[in-house]
C-alpha cells in the first residue's frame, strides 16, 4: 500500500495542489497584470485562474475536466479507505485503483489531444482519432483491471 | 485371393465388436466364436500318425505338428478340433493348417472358440476345405507359435555368463481324438542341455529322450487316449537376447503427387533375456567387446529393406541415434541400427525407424477403370538369428486422399481391420486409412505379403491443389477488400 | 546484400515510382530474414533438430506440458518432478511468453491439418523470430533517419550479427528467443508513440512491452530506459503534450499489463527495480500539471515558482521512496542486480549467481567477437544522433550509454547491446554510403556553411568521419577531395570490403561458435568424417527406459532441466536456483564422505546419482572442474562442515591425483568420478586427460553407491544409492566383509586398503 502513495501522488495533486500551490505563491494576477502582483490576495488569484478557466474551456473540455475530477474524487476514496481499512484483497484494490489511474491520465491525454492550443504537438491528430485511442486505451485498460482483479 | 479376403473380411466383423475394447492392450486373442458351455468336441476323427516338432532355436517356441487324420463318423466331417489351454491361448500366434499332401492350396480356415471363459481348455477349429468321407484320411500340417514361453533359469545372471531358458510342453501332443501313434521332436539351438525330463521305459518303447546332436525326440508312444499329458520340462543355453517387441505401429503412406510411399515402424521394444545379476558395468562390457562373444544383450538390430529404400532414419523419443548405417547398393538395403546403449535382460528400448522408397515398386494401376493395386511387406522388422516376437501389431495403410473401395488381403492372422479416416497436410476431408491389427505375430512373417486394392479417380488428385488454390485466392480477395476499406479515423476537416 | 540493397535504393530513388520501391524494399526486407534464418540454421543440418544446452530443454518440457494438458493447467502447474521433495510452482515461477508462442503457433498449424512436431517447432522458433527481430529493426531504424537505406542496413547487421545469433540459433529455444524482437518492436513502437503523440501507439507499446514481461527477465531494460529518456528530455527541457500523452498511456497500462504474469505479480509497485518508472510517471503529472497551469497563468516568476514546486515534491517522493526501501516495505534490489553495479559483489556473496558463466563480465574480445566492425561504427553512429539531436535520436543516445555499461558487466546483456549498436552502425555507414555514392556536385553553399562548423569539431575524429563533413573541403577546392570519381570508389569499395569480411565473420562465428547443442558433441574421426558423441542421450535414455518412474536423481544442477527433459525423472535440483539451501545440500552431499553423504541421500530418497566425467575423452565441462563451486555453496550454508580450503594442497593447488587432498580424495564427487576408472588402463598408467595428470594407482572404493551405468565415453556415470543393509551394518563393514572374503584368497596386496575404509 505504501508504494502505491509515490504512484498516486501525482494524481490528485491536479486538484488540491492547485489550491495549495497557488495559495502559496505570493499573489498573482491571472490577466489583468502581469507586474502587479503583490496587490491581489490568494483568493482573487485562485478565483482569477478560476474565471479565466470558465472562459476559455469549451464546453467539451469542461465535461471531460467533470469526468477527470471525479477520477480523483475515487481515487482519494480509494486510497484512504486501503490506509483506513487495510488493503486486504490487495490484487482487488490495486486493480480498482489503477484503472483509476489509468483512466484519468488517458482522460488527460484525451484532453491534451483535442485540446487546441497543442495543436503544434499533434499536427494530424484529429479529435476523432484522439477519442478512438481513448477508447482503445481504456478498453485495454480495463481489460487488464478485470483479469487483475480476480 | 479374392477368398481369403473374403474370409478375413468375414472373421473380421465378428471380432471387430470384441477386438475394439482390446485392440490396445495385449490381451490375446479370445475366440471369435461363442459355443456352449458344456461343448465337447464330437468323436469324429482319430489321429493315425502325429509328429509334434518343437523348435527351439529361435528366441520362442515354433511348433510344428503333422498330422494323418482319419474320418471315424459315419458322415463327412469338415471341423477337426485343437485343444489348448487357456494360457496358452493367451500367447499363441501365427495358427496355420496346410494340407501337408498338397501345398499349394492354400490355408484352411480356422478360428479360436469359446464355449466357458473359466474353463482351461479352449480349442481351435480347422474347418476343412472339402468335408472328409467317413475312412479317408488327410495330412494337416498345422503350425504356430507361443510368445513369452521361455522363462530365463536362473533369473539373473551376469554380464558374461550364460544364459538358460526352461520350456515346459506335453510329450503326448494334446489332441482331443485318440492318437494311435505319435512323436515329439524337440530340437535345441545346441547341444548344451543340462536338464530334461526323462519319460521312463514302458512295454514297447525305449526309454526318452533320444538324443541326436541337438536334436531330442520323445517317443515314439503308442496309442494314447484323448486328452493325455506327459510333462516335460527343459532347460538349454541360450546366450542371446529375447527379442520381444510389446507393440508395433507400422505406417504405409502413399503418396501419387510425390510418387513415393513412407514406411515408419514404431517398436517398443524389450529384451526378455535373463536380468543382469549386478549392476552394468561399463570396463567389462568394454574390455568384451574385442573378442565378441555371445551376450544376452541386444547389440545391432538389421533391417533388410527392399532394394531401393532411401532416406533412413532412426530415432527415438530423445532425437536421432547417430549410431546406425544404411547399406544401399543395387542388389541390397540394408539399414543396420545399434541402440544407444546394449540392451540387456530387463532393460527397455522403443525407437522408431522409418525409410522412403519409390511408389512405383509397389504400386500398379488396373488397366482398366481407376484401380490401383499396392502391395507391401506387412512386416519388416529386424532380422535377427535369435528371432523376433511381437505381441501386437497395428499396421496403417494411409491412401491418398479422395481413395474409394479400398479391400485388401494377406496372408497373416488378423485380429481386426478398421477402415478410418486420417487428415494431415491441409486434407480437407481425410485420408483413406485401412488400420490392420495382428497380435502374436512371430518375425517369421517377416515376408509376408499385404494386397490392397482401391479407386482412386483422377478428379479426387486434384482437389488438394484446387482446395489450396481456393484457399490462397480467397485469402488475397478478403486483403484486398479489407486494405480498400478506409478504416482510418479522420477529422471531418479532411 | 545489405549494401546492394542500398545502392539499387538509390539508383531507383529518383526515377521509380513509389511502388516499386516498396516492392523492392519487401523483397530486400524477406531476403534479410531469409539470411537471417538460414544462418541459425547450422546446427540443425550439422547434427539434427534438438534442443540446446540446459534451460531451452526446461522450456520445451513446460511447452509439451501446456500443449498436452492445455492452458489453465498449464497456469496453474505445480510440478513434483522437480526439486524432490520440495516440487516447484511451476506455472507461477516462470515467463509463459515462450511456451505460449509456440503453443499458440502449434495450435494454429494444427488447425490448417499440418502436422508439426512441437519440438520442430520448438527448435525453429528463435530462427523464425530473428526474421521478424530484423524487420523491427528496420522499422525502428527508419524511425531515428530519413535514409531508407539505414533501415535495410540495420536489419541485415541485426539479422546477422552474432550477439544476437548467440542466443537464437535454432535449437536454441530460450526466451531471448522472442525477447529479443519485443525488445526491438517495443522500443519502435514507444518512438513512434512520442513522434505522433499517440495515445494508440502508447497503447500498442505497452501490450507488446506486456508480451515481452511474459517472455523474459530482462524486461526490466525496458521498464528502466524509457523513463530514463523521458526523465533526460524532461532534464532537457523538451516536455511536451506529446511526451505526457505516449509515456503515461505507456505506463498505467504497460505495469498492468505486466502485473497480470504471476510470476512478476506485485513486483512493479514493490520492487527497486520499478520505481524509476513510477517516479517518472508522477514527475510527468506534476511537470504536465504545472504546465497547465503556467498555460492559465501567463508569468514567468509564478512559472519558475510552480518548477521549484515540482522539484520540492520530486525530491520528498524520492525521499520517501528510500525511506520505503530502508523500512522495507519495498523490497530492495535483487542480488543479481547487485552484481550488475560490483562485479565483484555476486563472487563475495552469491556464489550461485557467479558461478553461471554467462553471469560473469565481459572480456573485452568478445565485443569484436559478437560485433566486429560494428563495435567501431558504432560510436560514429551515436555521434551523428547528437548532430540533429530529436526526441527520438535522444533514445537512442541514452539505450546505447545504458546498454554499453551493462554489456560490459554481464556476458549475457550483450544482447541488448546488439540492437543499438547495429542501429547506430547502420545510421553511420548509412550516412556514408548516401554521401559517397549519391552526391553530385558542391552546389548548396548554404547546407555546407553549416555542415562547416560541424566539420571543424569532428576533424580530430577519423579520416572518413571528417570525410564525411563534405562541406569544408568542398568549398575550397569544389572538383578535387571527396568529389572525385577515385574518392568515391575508394571508399565506397573499402566499405564493401569492411561489409564482406562482417559477413564472412559473422558466418564463421555462427558455425563455430554457437551452433554447438552441447548436448551431442562432435568430433573427427582420422578419416576426417564427422563422429558425434552422444554419451548424454545414452544415458538419460538409459534412465528413461530402465529405471523406476518415480526413482530421484541427484546431480549438481547443472543437468536438472536435461535429466527432466530427456530423463523425465524427478531430480532434486535443476537450472531454475531457486533454493540456495536445497542445491547446498547437494553440493554438500557431493563434496564430503561418504559416511555424511549417505545420510543426506536417503533423507532425499535419492535413487541414482549421476555426475559428469570427462576424464577418459577431455572433456572439461566436467564436475571435478565445477567441483569448487559445489564447495563454495555448500560452505555457504554450512561453514563448518565444508571448506574449500580443505580441497586445496597446502601449496594452494587443486589437484585430482596422488597430491590429492585426503578431503579431496573422500569427497563423494571425487569417488564417483573415478570410480573403476583405473581398471581402463594398463596398471598404473590411468589418466585424467582433462587435467593432464596420472591418476593414483589404487582407485577410490564405494561403499554406500554402486555403479549402475557408465556411458560409452564415461562421459555419464550415473550410481545407484545401495539400501540399507540387510544384517543392519553400515555400508564400509558390509562392502569390507565381502571383500575380506574374496581377499583371503587372492591378492593380499590391497589389504591395508581395507583397514583405512574401516
């Protein structure tokens, strides 16, 4: 179980890392500045990155955040529930918390993908083909999980 | 010919039902036939003369027994009964009658009975060819052999010593009529035969054994009623092996694209020699070996081939034993085979061997129609001095695919006969397959003949090619239609 | 073929349409795995279709078992046969991939009605995939340039190379055998998934990367060099989308992939081994989440921040990931792993793992051995990746610095040094082929002012390097130097040579070398005529047949997998060491007296024991020559009882004959071997001609073991274990008293001999 906090460390940082780390930076301006930073609290920064996400994300791609957090939201649980209850059916719970794993980072890649702004990075790769390989993956993936599993 | 297939066609479907449990196993042959339980041969012949040969040169008992018989019924009789005990029925093989006056007849038609499985006297019936008239007399000659009879004395000797076998058989040959005058003649691979039974002197008969060389002869006796016995144990050196092969499978495939036939015997193969006393020991056998002496252990096996074998090769279930030679000239093929290790009393080998040869030695085709005719030797196993006996031989036939109305004849006592299908090498419906089984079956049916006929149409040649090329053609349609397809996921910007 | 295979690419580049050139490169490609094949197959026709050496036969028994008894019993086989009485699970205790392979291929020909023996297939199966290992190559070639030719290139030096041919000729049926093309294919396969950023690609890579954990041990290779690229390009600063996307989709399904192989299990979240790859994992989402931040937010202090951020959290992991080794919840890194950092290591403590001879470093010929002039390419081919240093030329530059330091520490990973090293040659000579044999004339100024700063820093490497940097002469001097006819043909010709003589040695190493079953040995009889010496078949074919089905034979471990293969009878230790204890118990049993071994024997229910000897034909492979590591394990476990300094002289020497030590020449092995072996020879002139000496005059005697079968060349003596004895004396009385009577009335000249056994 305890290895398993190095592999999952990453994973839910995307949410609350993104509190803590901005929280802990002096404050910064999302867009209204970008030299006067030391005037805004956290809050405004957080809620600046906030605005600034709601405003540019298309619709899609907030979906697929939706489904990414929720990810986490399982994972925590996972987690906490193997360090609170013991990790008995160790093959159960590693194959539940891997497939969670694995399906959030092929939704980050997924999303990475369709995402617009990479579109140097994946000259041919139209969002069609980017959902088929998510879905290649994830059956794979869950595939494995069910073997796994036992 | 044509008869004896029928014939054997006819033996075998009674035994198929009763052969097929026990086709594998090395059970002998029970009867074919069923009688009742209180049968007892009918009083209607009577033995004039008998001689009862018993040879023991060979590696098992061959006997041989010559008999006048007489007619002593009021009608024509055409069934002469051999009684054999039940033990002896489990191991008896190669049971032919010859009329000893006219050879070139043929063989009589015989069939182990069975009237009660828990009795100890079991028969054979000789069906004569024409019924006897009441008081005319005909000369049986009646031959067969017993498969692990011999029993080593003592048991275990050592590397170099010599080897004694114990036989034990009647001087009265066992006949259910009455014998009026008989002999038995037992003849040895020498002269050295330290133990025997001696039948005392009675009114008329001098004291036997006589002996002549390696030749001992019990009797001659006088009238003896049905069914008497008199012991008689021997024992002899025999310093050779006790070659016994528990199981042959024998496969005869033939090729008409290829224009070649394949043979592949697969023997499991024991010596019954007497076991090594201690254990094996390597300097003796080693510092032996230059003057060559006679040794129970089995050294070199020779297979004679026909003329013309090619492509020999020998193996067992580890790879291939580098130790073998192959003679081939025009006059001879000689495949001569040493086993990895000397095989002596006790010890196991299976191995097979196998050869190629040209299709056209042994097959013809029928002027007429599609008939082919293919004829084989039904056995070649090792010739050896010492002989060789097999407890079950199953021999394959493989056809080439497509091959109708197979029959077929030979010679041998066959115990079931199987018609099957086999598939290998892309077949699409099989291979004709005729399946022989014989069981104790001594290697002096080494030469035997083995006749198959069958059609084989020119359409059926064809179908593999056909098949294939179908096969390929559709492979390369179903890429072709598949490689058109657009199977890539594009946007719908493309 | 290689190199007139380049020469008709270019000759057709420009003129021929797309399709030819296709066609031309499959008939290229097929005629590559043709070679390749067909150079494997030099034992088959020398001697006949076997299975090598010792573990292939352990993998040919497990293949029969799964195709006789099928999969799910194959999955979960536990087999008593081996390692008596202890037995071994064996379906969870080894890589399936191989016997799956054949099964599956077995199966599959079944269906189309041809009748193949499994061993036929057995035996091919690493010919047929060095075909398929060559054409990987190509592909991952064409990957790292845009020569066409490099591709073909690579493929005919892997196809023929004999690092590789070493563990993959025919009869060789190891799981190097079908690693070695996932290897390959996988590293292609993960190029390709960074090229497109695929998450398909990614996906592909980590099912064929699952496939190559289901084959072989070394997959590790793998699971440590494609973070480490990773970790370089994210250390470069090259972290992109692309780099997110292939290497996570890579590794969340490519661990699970390989945890569903029983024997691997738990191993990748447990194991030291495993670690760099989750760190890297949890590096990139860090580095990915960050970037994604930095997107949102558009500051450089707040970017340079959220780094310091990565770095702190990458440090705690890594703090806590030792932490986690040191507590031991993670197991720490394996003795054979340990070797591969001290060679010396495995010596001082393991020496069951030094004394397998493939586990030892490599002597530096071997490099020129295995590789020949590939060795020497093979540095000019990775500085050419530095010129145009992309992602993927990045990989390459890192699999060849990983794999040169562990070719170096272990004969045996001189097989994931042969890939990249005929990659890079391929690349190198590639480059000058292209330039010699296409260039026209000195027309670009522009591509050779840049090629001149280039030339510069590599003129104080080789001439044709520096050649090769067409750029610098060209302009000053545009029709002389490497423009001319003659400078080209030299070359080009000096290169056909240098390709010849790979060729020839390649052929010569492969028939020489490694074409030997080691199983039959061959040698020439006077007349010049091939005489095999099969002693080993004699004699497992002699147990098979005469001996009980379940009798126990004790051997050192050596020969366990052969005595099951062949033999098919249980043994007490065999080739997969898994029990250091139970093969020290052998080694124990081997090398004291008989009176201890005795004992140990019966505690066994060993039946026979056999030992090699190569004495009479000098044969050096034999026991007597591993007898010290029989000792030193032994010594392992039981110090007091075994010491290896009782077997030397108290010169320091190792000898068998009469300077023998008294430990020595009572040590059970030694007895064994020779056992009666005097009585071969005159009196007095019995000798060992693998170690050169006269033999002592009285032969040892047995007591406790009798000689139950002696192979034609002695090769194989296998002893039977004697019963307890029948009136309750030891063996020595027993054996003496029957002797005594003998004695008294022939020679009395051994009589002391009797006394000393007392």
């Amino acid at each position: 179980m305890a290895p398993k906090r190095t592999a999952r460390e990453p994973t839910p940082s995307a949410a609350t890392t993104q509190a803590s780390s901005t929280a802990s930076v002096p404050a910064i301006p999302t867009k209204a500045s970008l030299k006067a930073k030391d005037n805004q609290s956290p809050q405004e920064v957080a809620l600046g990155i906030w605005q600034n996400y709601l405003d540019t994300t298309p619709q899609r791609t907030k979906l697929i955040d939706v489904f990414m957090s929720f990810l986490v939201v399982v994972g925590v649980l996972q987690f906490v529930y193997c360090v609170v209850a013991g990790n008995y059916p160790f093959n159960a719970f590693l194959s539940g918390f891997s497939s969670t794993v694995g399906q959030f980072v092929l939704t980050a890649s997924l999303r990475i993908q369709t995402n617009g702004e990479n579109k140097a990075d994946f000259g041919e790769l139209s969002p069609e083909r980017a959902f088929a390989d998510f879905v290649f993956g994830s059956l794979i993936l869950h595939l494995f999980c069910i073997n796994f599993i036992n | 010919m044509r008869l004896l297939a029928t014939v054997a066609a006819v033996l075998s479907l009674g035994s198929t039902a009763l052969c097929a449990e026990k086709s594998n196993s090395t059970k002998p042959l029970t009867s074919r036939q069923i009688l009742p339980a209180n049968f007892k041969p009918p009083q209607t012949f009577k033995n004039v003369n008998l001689v009862h040969i018993i040879n023991l040169e060979k590696s098992y008992p061959k006997e041989s027994i010559n008999v006048v018989i007489e007619n002593t019924a009021s009608t024509a009789q055409d069934e002469y009964f051999i009684p054999f005990t039940s033990s002896q029925m489990e191991t008896i093989g190669g049971f032919e009658v010859k009329d000893r006056k006219d050879p070139d007849s043929g063989l009589f038609e015989v069939e182990a009975v069975e009237f009660d499985t828990e009795s100890d006297t079991q028969f054979y019936r000789i069906r004569l060819p024409t019924p006897l008239a009441p008081k005319a007399q005909q000369t049986l000659g009646i031959s067969f052999s017993y498969l692990s009879a011999l029993e080593p004395l003592p048991k275990h000797v050592g590397q170099q010593e010599s080897q004694y076998l114990v036989y034990t058989f009647s001087a009265y040959c066992p006949s259910t009529y009455v014998t009026l005058k008989q002999k038995t003649e037992v003849k040895f691979p020498s002269t050295n035969v330290p133990e025997y039974t001696i039948v005392p002197a009675t009114a008329g008969e001098s004291e036997s054994p006589q002996k002549a060389g390696s030749k001992f002869t019990y009797g001659s006796f006088g009238e003896l009623p049905a069914g008497a016995v008199e012991p008689v144990k021997v024992r002899y050196e025999f310093t050779k092996p006790v070659i016994h092969v528990s199981r042959l499978e024998r496969d005869i495939e033939v090729s008409h694209w290829g224009g070649n036939i394949a043979f592949e015997d697969r023997f499991t193969l024991h010596n019954h020699a007497a076991n090594l006393s201690k254990q094996f020991n390597r300097v003796e056998w080693a510092s032996q070996q230059y003057y060559n002496p006679p040794s129970t252990a089995i050294k070199e096996l020779k297979f004679p081939l026909r003329v013309g074998s090619t492509e020999p090769y020998f193996t067992d279930v580890i790879g291939n034993v580098s130790t073998s030679r192959f003679r081939s000239n025009k006059r001879e093929a000689n495949l001569e085979i040493k086993p990895r290790y000397p095989i002596f009393g006790g010890w196991n080998y299976p191995f097979r061997v196998g050869w190629n040869a040209d299709l056209k030695k042994f097959l013809r085709k029928l002027k007429t129609g599609n008939g082919y005719v293919l004829n084989v030797p039904f056995l070649e196993g090792p010739k050896q001095p010492e002989g060789v006996s097999y407890e079950h031989i199953e021999l394959r036939v493989i056809l080439p695919e497509g091959a109708e109305n197979v029959q077929y004849s030979t010679t041998v006592p066959l115990v079931s006969v199987e018609h099957s299908l086999h598939r290998t090498f892309m077949d699409t419906t099989g291979r004709t397959t005729l399946t022989l089984t014989a069981i104790n079956i001594v290697d002096d049916f080494r030469d035997r003949e083995l006749i198959v006929t069958y059609d084989y149409p020119l359409l059926a040649g064809f179908r593999k090619p056909l098949v294939i090329f179908t096969a390929v053609v559709g492979v390369f349609c179903a890429a072709w239609a598949i490689g058109g397809l657009d199977i890539g996921i594009h946007g719908k910007k493309k | 073929m290689a190199d007139s295979g380049s020469i008709t690419e270019s000759f057709f580049k420009g003129s021929s349409g797309r399709n030819t050139r296709g066609l031309l490169r499959l008939t290229i490609l097929s005629l590559i795995a043709a070679a390749a094949i067909s150079s494997r197959l030099f034992s088959v026709i020398r001697f006949e279709s076997i299975i090598h050496e010792f573990d292939p036969w352990f993998n040919f028994r497990a293949t029969k078992y799964l195709v006789q008894h099928g999969f799910y019993d194959f999955w979960d086989w536990f087999d008593d046969r081996t390692w008596h009485p202890l037995g071994r699970v064996t379906g969870g205790t080894l890589y399936p991939g191989l016997m799956v392979t054949s099964g599956a291929i077995y199966h599959a020909l079944r269906a189309l009605t041809i009748p193949v023996d499994i061993r036929n297939i057995c035996v091919l199966l690493a010919p047929g995939f060095s075909g398929l290992t060559a054409y990987a190559t190509y592909l991952f070639t064409n990957e790292m340039s845009t020569s066409p030719s490099a591709g073909l290139l690579a493929a005919a030096f892997m196809g023929i190379a004999p690092g590789y041919i070493s563990r993959s000729v025919a009869g060789s049926y190891d799981n190097e055998a079908i690693a070695i093309f996932l290897l390959v294919f996988t590293f292609f396969l993960w190029i390709k998934a960074l090229k497109l950023g695929s998450a398909f690609w990614g996906a592909l890579c980590a099912l064929f990367y699952g496939y190559m954990v289901s084959a072989w041990g070394g997959y590790v290779f793998i699971t440590n060099l494609i973070p480490l690229h990773v970790f370089v390009l994210v250390c470069m600063g090259r972290f992109s989308p692309r780099v997110y996307v292939s290497y996570c989709t890579w590794y969340a399904l490519g661990t699970l992939a390989s945890m569903q192989i029983p024997f691997v299990g738990f191993l990748p979240i447990r194991s030291s081994e495993h670690m760099s790859a989750l760190g890297v994992f949890g590096l990139l989402q860090l580095v990915g989440f960050v970037e994604f931040v930095r997107a949102g937010v558009p500051s450089k202090q707040f970017a340079t921040l959220l780094r310091g951020f990565v770095l702190v959290v990458f440090a705690i992991a890594f703090g806590g990931l030792v932490l986690l080794t040191v507590s031991g919840v993670i197991a720490p890194w394996t003795g054979r792993f340990y070797s591969l950092w001290d060679t010396g290591y495995a010596k001082i403590h393991i020496p069951i793992i030094a004394s397998v001879s493939e586990h030892q470093p490599t002597a530096w010929p071997a490099f020129f051995f295995d590789l020949n002039m590939l060795i020497w390419l093979f540095p000019a081919g990775v500085y050419l990746c530095f010129q145009k240093l992309a992602d993927e030329q990045v990989f390459v530059v890192v699999y060849a610095i990983l794999a040169s330091y562990f070719s170096g520490v272990m004969v045996r990973l001189m097989l994931t040094l042969t890939p990249i090293v005929c990659v890079s040659a391929a690349l190198a000579l590639s480059s000058l082929l292209d330039t010699y044999l296409t260039i026209k004339s000195p027309t670009e100024p522009t591509d050779s002012s840049a090629d001149a700063v280039n030339g510069t820093t590599a003129s104080s490497k080789k001439a044709e390097k520096a050649a090769k940097q067409d750029g610098l002469r060209s302009l000053s001097k545009p029709l002389v130097g490497i423009y001319t006819t003659f400078s080209k043909t030299s070359v080009v010709s000096a290169l056909t040579a240098y390709l010849l003589i790979f060729v020839l040695h390649c052929t010569w190493v492969t028939s020489n070398a490694y074409s030997s079953p080691s199983v039959v040995l061959a040698s020439r009889m006077p007349d010049g005529s091939q005489h095999i010496i099969d002693d080993y078949r004699e004699a497992y074919q002699w147990l098979r047949q005469n001996t009980p089905e379940n009798a126990k034979i004790m051997s050192w471990w050596d020969y366990g997998y052969q005595i099951g293969g062949m033999a098919d009878r249980p043994t007490l230790v065999d080739n997969n060491t898994w029990n250091n204890t139970h093969i020290a118990t052998v080694g124990k049993a081997m090398s004291s007296r008989e009176e201890v071994s005795y004992p140990i024997m019966r505690q066994h229910e060993v039946d026979y024991v056999l030992v090699v000897f190569g004495g009479l034909l000098g044969y050096s492979g034999d026991d007597i020559n591993k007898f010290l590591w029989m000792v030193r394990i032994a010594e392992g476990i039981w110090p007091d009882e075994v010491k290896e300094r009782d077997f030397f002289t108290d010169r320091g020497e190792y000898r068998v004959d009469e300077g023998a030590t008294e430990t020595m020449k009572n040590s059970l092995m030694y007895k064994m071997s020779y056992y009666n072996y005097g009585a071969l020879f005159p009196p007095g002139q019995a000798q060992d001609r693998v170690r050169g000496v006269r033999m002592p005059e009285k032969g040892p005697e047995l007591n406790t073991v009798e000689e139950a079968f002696t192979s034609e060349n002695w090769i194989i003596r296998i002893y039977k274990v004697k019963d307890l004895d029948n009136v309750g004396r030891d063996h020595a009385s027993a054996s003496s008293f029957a002797k005594g009577n003998k004695k008294k009335k022939t020679t009395k000249r051994r009589g002391p001999k009797v006394l000393r056994v007392e």
